[in-house]
C-alpha cells in the first residue's frame, strides 16, 4: 500500500477536528449533493502500482475539505468563504505537499473534482482584498501548476511494442503512459482555465485573476534593499512562480499514436 499520513493529519488543530466531527458521514453526503462535482467517481480498474492510488480516509478527507472550502450564494455564482476558510485550504495545501511527485494522484483527483476552477479560483475573486486567502490559494496553485518530473515525461513518450514485451510489462506501460498524459493534460487545462477566466472581460477594472495576483507584488515591490521583508520576498517568489509554472506548460504529446499493434 501507499505511504499514507496519520489520521487526521490534514486537520491542523483540536478545534479542526472538532470541525471535521461535525461533518459526519450523512453530512458530508449532504455536501456531495449540494456540490456534486466534489464527489469520487465510479470505480475504476485498481493500478498496478498502489503510488497511483489515494488511500480511501485521505480521499474523505479531501471530501470534507474541498466541499466545505466555500459555498454558492442564493444569486449568482459567487462563492462565499465559511468560517475558518484560511485553515481549510491551508489544509488543502499540506495534502498536496504530500502528494507522489511522479504519480500526483491527489493532484489528478482535485483536477477530476474541478476545484480549481470550481472553488479556489471564485474564491480568489470573492476574496481579492484577503491577502491571506488569496496568497494561500496561490500556493495551492503552485503546487498543481509545477512542471512534470523528468520520469513522468520519459513515461509519457515511452514506446509501447506488444509483439516484444511481456503482457504484464505492457500493462504496467500503459498505466504509467496514461498517468502521465492525464498530468500533462491538467497542466494544460490548468492554463487555459486561468488565461481565459471570465474576470478578464470585465472591462479592465482591477477586478481580473490574472490583477489580482498581480496585485499581490504591489506591497513587496514597493520595498527594496534591507526593508523587503522575507515574507515580501516570499510572495514576490509564489506569484513568479506560478506564472512561471503557467507560461511554461504545453501539450507534451502531439500524437496518440504510441502503441505498436
């Protein structure tokens, strides 16, 4: 089995689990139906390698905190963040760190629930003026936007030959090949969600995702030498990186054809 945290690890104090207590299992099947993308899918074929596969209590786990992260007002779509929403994606954050750099499944299973699109960025727009929130979720973002580890890439453009490779040799290649066009694929996606978010046509008042990260360097930039603080240098960093992360992702394939009959 995969290396998993010890229970509760995502909850970050005593006043947390008291928090995740009150979401028991009928109310956090209550959340799923409320928000029905932040739920796990069918079944599928268990992968040959257990780095690929998200214990079933962390998958709970990021069942309560992606679904309580933030909720819909009666008008429009905006989200409006609960009680203790700074802790709940600080939460979100510590899961990521822990996620398998090759495999990311935890990655891919918040990319399959639509979190960022669906949650943290609405939230970074309700919240634009909570520097605390929004340098969180730029964290987050971070994290999901970093580039494919080299074996993944090597995964990726791995030529499968059937007629020269045992048959549990080529099953392992195919999952590992799948894996890591899924990762490849979210990256891409992750980019697009970002440049062509809807707050950008809102008539260039400050209001647009990209802004408000921007945003984000006003106060550090406008300190230099020994006054820019370490914090200062530390967001200055995020928001570099994450544009990094974002201008340097691209399709990594532009073929599918790479099995050999």
């Amino acid at each position: 089995m995969a290396e998993t945290a010890p229970k509760g690890v995502l909850l970050a104090s005593e006043e947390r689990g008291k928090a995740k207590n009150e979401y028991s299992k009928p109310k956090t099947e209550n959340i799923r139906r409320k928000h029905h993308v932040i739920t796990p899918g069918k079944a599928a074929e268990t992968p040959l390698d257990p780095k690929m596969v998200v214990e079933k209590e962390v998958v709970d786990e990021l069942l309560l905190v992606c679904g309580v992260i933030g909720t819909t007002t009666g008008e429009g779509d905006e989200l409006v963040p609960v009680t203790d929403c700074l802790n709940w994606l600080q939460d979100l954050q510590r899961a990521l760190r822990r996620d398998d750099d090759m495999f990311r499944p935890i990655s891919l299973l918040i990319g399959k629930w639509k979190v960022v699109e669906q949650k943290l960025l609405p939230l970074v727009i309700t919240c634009r003026y909570d520097t605390a929130i929004v340098l969180t979720v730029v964290k987050i973002l971070v994290i999901l936007t970093k580039p494919l580890a080299e074996s993944t890439k090597s995964a990726a453009r791995m030529i499968i030959d059937r007629n020269k490779t045992d048959l549990s040799i080529v099953r392992h290649q195919i999952k590992y090949r799948e894996n890591a066009l899924e990762q490849a694929q979210l990256l891409v996606d992750y980019k697009r969600i970002v440049a062509h978010h809807s707050s950008h046509h809102n008539g260039g008042n400050g209001t647009g995702l990209l802004s408000i990260f921007v945003s984000l360097l006003a106060e550090p930039l406008s300190r230099s030498g020994a006054s820019r603080t370490d914090a200062d240098h530390l967001t200055i960093e995020l928001v570099f990186h994450l544009f990094r992360n974002l201008l340097a992702t691209e399709p990594l394939l532009h073929s599918e054809c790479w099995i050999c009959p």
